[in-house]
C-alpha cells in the first residue's frame, strides 16, 4: 500500500515535469514559429507568390509586434510595401512604405530608409505628382550620398533627370544625366554609363540639338551591347529612330526601326518567359502546399488511432488495478476511479474534437484540391495567352520600301512639288506609327488619322486608282474611345492591295463608323473591289498564300486585348454579292463593345 501510494506521487510529479517542459517547448517553437514565417514570406516574395508572402508577413508582424522587435517589423512594413506596388495596390503600398520609414528613421537604419523613401518616390511618380517625386529622391540622394552608395547615386540622379524632363525642364535634365555619366564612369559601370548616356540623347532630341543626341544615343547603345542590355538597346534604338526621322534621315530611321522592333521582340519574349516561369513556380509551389496537407492529414488521422488504442490500454489497466484493490484500498480506489473518470472524459471529448477537427481538413483539403483544377485550367490558358503576345504590331515593310522608291522616281523626275508632298506624308506616318508602338492603347481619332495618311499615301503611289471616305456618326467621341493601336491598318491594307488594285475602274474604299442600338461602336470597312474569293486564287498563283499574315495577327492581338482590357472586341468579315451572286467586294465589321 505504501509502495503503491508511492508510485501515485512519483507520477504526479513526472506529469508536472513533462508540463512544464512542454510549456518551455511550446515558447520556444512559438519563438521560433514565427522567424520561420517571416523566412517563409521572403521566399514567397522571391518566387512571386504574393499571397502567401503577405500572409506569412502579416503573421511575422504579430509576433515582432508582441516582441517590440523595431527591426523585425521595420523588414515586414518594408516587404509589404515593396509587394503592393507591384500588385498596383498603391494606397497600401504607401502605408506600409510610411510605416517602414518611421521606424528606420527612429533606429538610425540609413540603408533601408532609403529603400522605403524610393517606394513613396516611386508611387509619386506614377500619380504624375513629379515634384513630390523630385523632393524624396533628393532626400534620397544625400543619404546616398554621405554612404558613398554609388548605384543608387547613379540610379537616383537619373530617376531626377527623368522628372525633370517629365517636368519640360531639358536642360536641368541633361545636368542630372551628366552627374550620373560622371559617378557611373568614375566606378566602371557599364550599365549607369550607358543609361545616363541615353538619357541625355533623349533630352538633347528635345532641345533640337540633333548631332549630340545622336552621337551619345549611339555610344549607350554600344555599352549596351557589352552587357547585353534588352531595355536600354529597345529604348536606344527607338529614341535613334525618332531621332533620325526629325532630321528626315529616313534609311537610318528606318534601320534604327528595325532594330528597335527585334530588340524589342527579345525583351517581350523575355518578360513573357517570365511571367510563364512565375505561374509554373506558384503552381507548383501551391503543388507541394497541398502535399503537404494531405501528409499532415495522415499523421493526424493516424494520432486519433494512436489515441483510441491508448484509451483501451489505459481502460484495461485501470479495470485490472480496480481488481485487485477493490477489497484493501476502497477509499484510495474511489479516488483513484473518480479522476479516471474525469481523465476519461477528457479523453472522449478529445477524441470528438480531433475528429471534428480532422473532418474539416478534409473538406478543406477536397476544396483544395478542387480548387487546384481550377487553378491548373486557368494557369494553362494564362500560358496559352502569354505565348499569343510574342505577335507584335508593325506596318508593312514592303509599304516603306515601296514609298520610298516612289519619292525617288518623283525626285528623278524633278517632279518637287509631290516628292515633298509624299515625304511629308511618310515622315509623318512613320513618327506617329513610332510614337504609337510604345503604348498599349491610342484613342480612335488617332487611329483614324494614321489610317487617313496611310490611304493617302496609297492612293498616290497608285496614282489615285480609287476613291475613299470616311463617314463617322456624331454620336462617337473618337478623342475618349481607346483601341489597340494598328488594329484597323491590317483591313485597310488587305482590302486596297487584294481588292481594290485588281478592280478596272470605279474602285472605291468606305471606312464607317456608327452606334449600335446599346453603347457598342460598329466599324465597318467596304470595299467593292474583286473579292476574297478571286484575290485568293491570284495570291495562289503568284506565291502560294492562302491567308494575310497582318489579319491573322490582328486577329490573335483582339484576343489578347479581350484578356487583358475592359472593352471587349470582336470582328467578323462579310462577302458581298451583287444581284446575280456574283462577288462584288468584302466588308470587314469590327464590334467595340465600351462597359
């Protein structure tokens, strides 16, 4: 009895040893628990998974928050400030940089204050508030400044000489470049050297100053060729073209173009690959997350076996110890019988809460799964859409060449007045095809006027072998309504090469522009020329094309834009026939559908 009793006390005191090294534990790995949040939320970041970077980051700050860790929370504010700009989430993004700000400014953290000042700087600049930018890159700049950070110098006084220029100020532009060409030469770097170089080539086109602008152009594109820069040799050879078309060197623009367009091709197939390798990192990321659910599933399916068969060892012990004290030791036993009681009970309610615990998982972890079919069918497409934007936009080769040997025949014979005349025309069609391959979307007046010039330009060359029109309602503001660019150039093109040209006489070109009965805008293009059918078998016979290489990738571009933009397109084309059934002309209709 005194042994058994014993034994009872011994047992208690290893159950409040275990406790207690279970709750030191416990502390330790909640320590520990949240460093691996925050590592996690940095590898996250690193392979774009945004999502899952902001939650591990949220939870980081919980715990350094609880720590008072200033440094801890100083890393996340600054993490999450960095992730919402690139999520366009600008509101949260400059929270987050403020709150970093704060902090680093309070510890005396120079380096990291200035990460979090570039990120406001940064968001200024996309509102267009430049001189809100300009103050915090000047801040910026001192601190770099007294640490002697030479990339950042160098980065900074061209972020300033770009919002000078933003601003109209040239000249104060080019001394901010010429700063930052010093600092770059001055620590061999090749990448700030031939930026700032084409910055100030940039600048120099603005203030007229042609030669030097294309003398330093010419020499940042040749640094940019040491280090094979895609950015800089697209934004290089672009810069040099609309150089060179100012001073109506029109075979050096044209090859500046041309370099321009493959360079430019490199660089969106380059971010294109990437942005296909990030959807194949978070889909296999999102991959191993639910493995690892399943996994956990397992082993806590198998701790609720652990513990039913626990329960019966411990059931049978108990009855066999009841046994054989019942008759000696009944006060003891009733004690003993009524904390098993209790112990048991806690048990069972364990028991039903693992289960109910677990029975959720699993419907989270088939809602997972679920979800990841989705995921993995919309990822595939994603691919799909990302490869479709490898197409790019240009304006026939073949026009420019033909152009240009029509404005030497005119030069040849002395005939002045056209030659400058068609010049004039060209040079105006080439900058503004240019100016327009830099953005996503132009409005439909400007779309209007390259196509206008176009058809002129044709309709010279060909000495006025048909007539056209434009007709547009008065119901469509063409100054608001926002199109691809080049998205009606292909028809147009089509229909004057593969219809009109092959028409006796009477050929004729109608661009139409109404509203349907909704908000849709309808552009029709209508030619009475000899047909799709019959420019087929003429293509057919000359060099074996059955199709226009512009309609098909203008068709793949509408796709892209119905993916990525609000207004929807659609086109179809119509063949017309005249009385007896005999082709008379083609009708392209293209659909703006505004929301």
């Amino acid at each position: 009895m005194k042994n058994l009793t014993g034994n009872h006390v011994m047992n208690g005191i290893r159950i409040t040893i275990f406790l207690t090294l279970f709750t030191f534990a416990s502390a330790i790995l909640a320590e520990e628990d949240f460093s691996y949040y925050f590592e996690k939320g940095e590898m996250a970041a690193d392979e774009t998974d945004y999502e899952n970077a902001i939650r591990y980051f949220q939870e980081a700050i919980l715990h350094f928050d609880s720590q008072k860790d200033s440094t801890g929370l100083g890393d996340c504010f600054l993490n999450l400030g960095r992730i919402y700009g690139i999520l366009g989430e600008y509101p949260k993004s400059a929270k987050y940089a403020g709150k970093a700000s704060d902090i680093f400014m309070k510890t005396g953290n120079d380096r990291k204050l200035i990460d979090a000042y570039l990120i406001q700087g940064n968001l200024a600049n996309l509102e267009n508030d430049y001189r809100e930018a300009l103050r915090i890159y000047n801040t910026c700049l001192a601190i770099a400044d007294s640490l002697q950070m030479n990339d950042t110098r160098i980065s900074l006084h061209n972020n300033i000489g770009v919002l000078n220029y933003n601003l109209g100020n040239y000249p104060a532009a080019i001394s901010s470049y010429t700063i930052a060409l010093e600092i770059a030469r001055k620590n061999n770097s090749l990448y700030g050297t031939s930026l700032s170089l084409v910055n100030t080539g940039i600048s120099l086109r603005e203030l007229n100053d042609h030669q030097r602008a294309i003398e330093n152009i010419k020499e940042g594109i040749e640094i940019a060729h040491q280090i094979n820069d895609l950015y800089i040799l697209s934004i290089g050879y672009e810069q040099l073209a609309l150089v060179y078309t100012d001073i109506n060197d029109y075979a050096n623009a044209y090859k500046a173009l041309n370099q321009y367009l493959d360079f430019n091709d490199s660089l969106n197939s380059l971010e294109i690959n990437k942005k296909i390798q990030e959807q194949e990192v978070k889909y296999q990321t999102q991959s191993k997350e639910l493995e690892i659910l399943r996994l956990k599933a397992e082993k806590q399916q198998n701790e609720i076996a652990n513990l039913e068969q626990d329960k019966k060892i411990e059931s049978l012990s108990y009855l066999l110890g009841v046994a054989g004290f019942v008759l000696v030791l009944i006060l003891i036993t009733s004690i003993l019988f009524f904390r098993q009681y209790k112990n048991k009970l806690a048990l069972s309610e364990k028991l039903k809460q693992s289960k109910s615990e677990l029975e959720k998982k699993n419907q989270d972890l088939e809602n997972s799964l679920e979800t990841n079919k989705e995921l993995q069918s919309a990822l595939r497409q994603d691919l799909d859409t990302y490869k479709q934007l490898a197409y790019r936009k240009q304006i026939n080769p073949h026009f420019i060449f033909n152009s240009l040997n029509t404005v030497q025949n005119y030069i040849l014979s002395n005939n002045k007045i056209d030659s400058n005349y068609f010049l004039g025309e060209l040079s105006t069609l080439i900058r503004r095809v240019l100016e327009n391959s830099e953005k996503d979307l132009i409005t439909l007046d400007e779309e209007l006027f390259v196509c206008n010039t176009y058809i002129k330009l044709e309709q010279k060359r060909f000495q006025y072998k048909f007539n056209y029109s434009f007709e547009k309602s008065d119901h469509i503001d063409g100054s608001t309504l926002m199109i691809p660019p080049m998205l009606l150039q292909p028809f147009i093109e089509n229909a004057i090469w593969h219809g009109l040209l092959h028409k006796e006489n009477d050929a004729k070109l109608i661009v139409d522009l109404n509203r349907s009965e909704g908000t849709d805008v309808v552009i029709s293009i209508i030619d009475n020329g000899i047909g799709r059918s019959q420019s087929l078998k003429n293509q057919n016979h000359v060099n074996g094309k059955s199709e226009s290489m512009g309609i098909q990738l203008t068709e793949k571009r509408i796709k892209v834009n119905n993916f990525l933009q609000k207004n929807q397109i659609s086109m179809h084309i119509n063949d017309l026939v005249d009385n007896a059934g005999d082709p008379c002309g083609t009708e392209v209709v293209i659909v703006i559908q505004q929301t």
